[in-house]
C-alpha cells in the first residue's frame, strides 16, 4: 500500500545463490582521459576471468614495464593475429602450424599463468581517431565531449571463494580459426592475486591453490575434454575421461595443456578457526544459554576462508522472529551453539543478530492473512464485474488495460508473486493523437474491461492513461437507415 501511495515503481530486486555466493567476484573498471585527466569508474561482477596468453613480443613488453615498474601498454594480447592480408595471412597460418609442431622452449620464453593475469590487467590504450589498429578501443570522454585519446585499466575489488579462470586459446578471425597450443605453467599452490587488486579491495586473503583443471586435446574444430580433480581430503590427484577416472601424480597436472582453471582460497587460519570451534565444542562445561545460527552460514565457516559476517537474517523476518511460512521446517534452517561457541564466532566474525529463542512473528502473521484477504477481495471483485460486463450485449464504453500490467495483477491475486504490480501502466498500448485524445496503438497486446472494472483497478493502483473505446450511436443509427433504403430499393427493383 505504501508503495502504491509514493507512485514509485517496483524496485529490481537483487538474488543471490550458492553459485554466486562461491564464484562471484568484482572488478574496478577505471578509463582515464589523457586531455582533461578525468576517471570514470565501473563495478562489474565475474565469475570467471577470461585471460589472453601473451605472444613473445608482448611478454617482452609486459616484463620490461614490470622491471621499469611502470603500467604496461599491451593493448589486447593477440590483436597481432589479426588478418592483414593474404600474404600475412598465409605465412600466420605457416607459422602457427610450425609452432604447433615444436616444443614451446625452443621458441623463447615460458609463459606462466601470473603471465596471462598481468596482460589481463595491463593499461590499454584508447584511441581518438578511428584505425584499424583501434577497433573497439575507440573512446569518448563525457567531460570533453568528443574523442580523446585514453587509458583503461581494471583491478579486482573483491576477490570469489573459488577463482575460475579461463585461457583464451581459441581465436576466430574471418576467414579461418586457429588453437593456441603455447604451453602454460600454472601453479598448484600458492596463487597470490596481491599485484592486480585494488587499493579498494575488501577481501583480506588473496592466495589460492589448485582445485581442479579443464584440459582441451584437439583443434578448433574438434577435440575432447578431459579434467584433472583434487581430493580435498586426501590430497590425490585423479583424471576424469568420459567414464574412466585414474589417479595420477600432480607432475601430469602440472604439464597438463590447461583450458579453465579452478583455485580455492587458502588459509591456514581459517583451517585454525575451525579446529578452535570443534574445541570449544567439545567442553564438558554446559552454559546456561544456547544460540541459534544459521546452518547456512555455518556451512560457509566449514568451507570458505572468507564466510563473511554470520547472517542469521536467512531464517529470520525484519521483526526478528520466525516467519511463518519456515517455522515447520526451522530445525533444516538452524544449528544450536553453546554459547561460547557463538561468542566465539561473533566476536571473530560479527554479523547476527543474536537468538537464543524461536518463536512465530504475530506481525507477520497478521500481513499474510491482511494480504491475503486483500487478494480475496481483489480478485472477487473483478470476477463479479467482469461477469456483468461479459452479459452486457452491447456497452456503450470499453476500457483498455496493458496485458503486461494485467498478468503482474494477476500473479499478485493468485499468490504467484508476492509484492503488488505497482501504478497500471497503459503507456505501451496507447497512442496520443493531435488535441491529446489517447487511443488505443494498433496490434497492441491489450484486454478489454468495462467502465466499472477501470474505475476499480485505478482506484486501487492509480495509473494510466485512461483509453476508451466509445462506440458512436449516431452512426450506428445511420448504417441502419441506410440497410433499410437499399433493402427498400432493391424490392422495389424486383417488382
């Protein structure tokens, strides 16, 4: 109700899931202007890191600019396979098919996985004039309001539970498709992310270890996969093929042709910490108070080195208690502490709240079955209105109403959403003709509903614009005496 009196529309809601709880990380994406010097900034979500693999000459450029200790200008790694030409084209693909055929040490340099990251994060140049060489590097500054030339970078903000990173070893160009093969080395242990975060970055452990590796044996235009996976409780490393699993030693991982990459977070002190818990656990003391936390939450203890601050929301309502809908299957949402355990955990982890008792919110209680007469109400209503209007042979007003809007209502009045459709909105079915009559725009997806009906909805969600189709009685009247003329003629005729 309160939404419908501000007018305002429906907020996007925001969902979370095991999945993004696990891989979702953040990136600061920064784009300065070399004119004017102005930074614009840019948040954005990953869930995996798609790395180039940098040729010899960028590798050239990228560890020259780290022992200068200056921002390296690779551009986009790999740009230098672009088509320029036939004769550049033949001897590219010459080239690829020679290096595929030679081992990679022979060639110079190895490549390693920090390698892919620096030229992931390396300052990118942005043109000012369109070239060939530029393609979507063209940039526009708001401030300057034209092209300037720039410079982009990007550092991680907030780093995932498990990094998932992938190498870009298949290239599509126009006229053919190729495989880089260059051999990657990537580390099992000890994958430390400390040189690309951000001064910003909230995540305080930055070191990963290997979890697993996706490899592609084959071309560009076929292949298989096949994956190598650590048990985490053993330590043992074993490859997946189709139904064949065989346990191998971590040096095959290691010179394994590495496509995606799986690292998880690593702390000794997190492992600490939950050792220290199954301690306090295991007292024989019995404390006079026991808390409740979410089994959720818990579960990230046992697992993340990063579980954040106890979040016993998951099981509570706004008003502190148990919502009604869950209160059957609480004991599934919850874990009892004693309570040093739970003064353990807050005083390390902070969060909450505190709960040391369940009980069934009577203020929820009371909405659910408030909106539930409401829903009763609503759709009772328009079923008796909408009956008279269907009996009505011919009524003189009908009134449009977006299907849009309509099926959001009547999701809300059937219980299939939860939160009310906000304002009616028509501004999609309507057309405002000269002298600001509205009427209805052709082949729009709308129904038709009668005065009565309109006045009820508007009256309870406000909105518009109003479209009526008015049905003119005059000219009704008119092509009546018209048939009758003709009718009257042709008999005449006939006699």
């Amino acid at each position: 109700a309160q939404m419908q009196a501000s007018g305002k529309k429906k907020k996007e809601l925001r969902y979370r899931s095991v999945i993004s709880d696990i891989f979702d990380g953040s990136i600061l994406s920064l784009v300065q202007c070399l004119t004017c010097d102005r930074v614009s900034t840019t948040v954005e979500t990953f869930q995996d890191l798609s790395l180039p693999i940098p040729g010899k000459e960028d590798l050239a450029k990228l560890h020259s600019a780290i022992y200068q200790n200056v921002p390296a200008k690779t551009g986009a790694c790999g740009d230098n396979y672009a088509s320029q030409g036939w004769i550049a084209f033949i001897m590219e693909y010459i080239r690829r098919f020679v290096v595929s055929c030679i081992p990679s040490w022979f060639w110079g340099p190895v490549v390693t996985l920090e390698d892919c990251l620096a030229a992931f994060f390396a300052a990118d140049e942005l043109k000012a004039l369109f070239s060939s060489s530029a393609g979507d590097n063209m940039y526009s500054c708001e401030r300057c309001k034209k092209l300037r030339n720039g410079v982009k970078y990007c550092k991680v903000l907030r780093l995932p539970e498990i990094l998932c990173i992938h190498l870009k070893r298949f290239r599509h160009e126009v006229m053919y498709s190729f495989k880089i093969n260059s051999h990657v080395s990537f580390p099992l242990e000890g994958l430390d992310l400390r040189p690309f975060l951000a001064k910003e970055c909230v995540s305080q452990i930055t070191t990963y270890d290997l979890l697993s590796v996706i490899c592609h044996h084959g071309t560009a235009g076929s292949g298989h996969y096949i994956a190598y996976c650590q048990n985490v409780i053993n330590g043992q490393w074993y490859e997946f093929d189709d139904q064949y699993v065989t346990e191998v030693h971590e040096t095959v991982v290691q010179n394994a042709e590495a496509y995606v990459l799986f690292y998880r977070k690593s702390s000794e002190e997190a492992v600490r910490e939950r050792q220290k818990v199954v301690s306090l656990a295991s007292m024989k003391e019995h404390s006079l108070l026991q808390f409740y936390i979410s089994r959720e939450w818990l579960n990230k203890f046992n697992t993340f080195a990063e579980p954040g601050p106890i979040t016993n929301h998951t099981f509570l309502c706004s008003h502190g208690g148990i919502p009604p809908n869950k209160y059957h299957y609480i004991d599934d949402l919850v874990v009892i502490l004693p309570q040093n355990v739970w003064e353990y955990l807050y005083n390390r982890f902070g969060g909450g709240p505190a709960v040391n008792h369940l009980y069934v919110c009577s203020i929820c209680q009371v909405e659910i079955e408030a909106l539930a007469k409401r829903r009763r109400i609503e759709i009772d209503t328009f079923i008796k209105l909408n009956k008279a209007f269907q009996a009505e042979e011919s009524p003189s007003v009908i009134y449009c109403i977006s299907m849009q809007w309509f099926r959001e209502w009547e999701a809300f009045v059937k219980g299939k959403d939860n939160e009310p459709p906000g304002p009616i909105d028509n501004s999609k079915i309507a057309l405002t003709k000269a002298g600001g009559h509205v009427q209805v725009k052709q082949g729009a997806d709308y129904g038709q509903i009668s005065e009565e009906t309109w006045v009820y909805l508007s009256t309870l969600y406000g909105g518009g614009p109003e479209i009526a189709i008015r049905q003119n009685v005059a000219q009704v009247q008119e092509m009546e005496t018209l048939h009758g003329e003709q009718k009257i003629e042709a008999e005449t005729r006939a006699v």
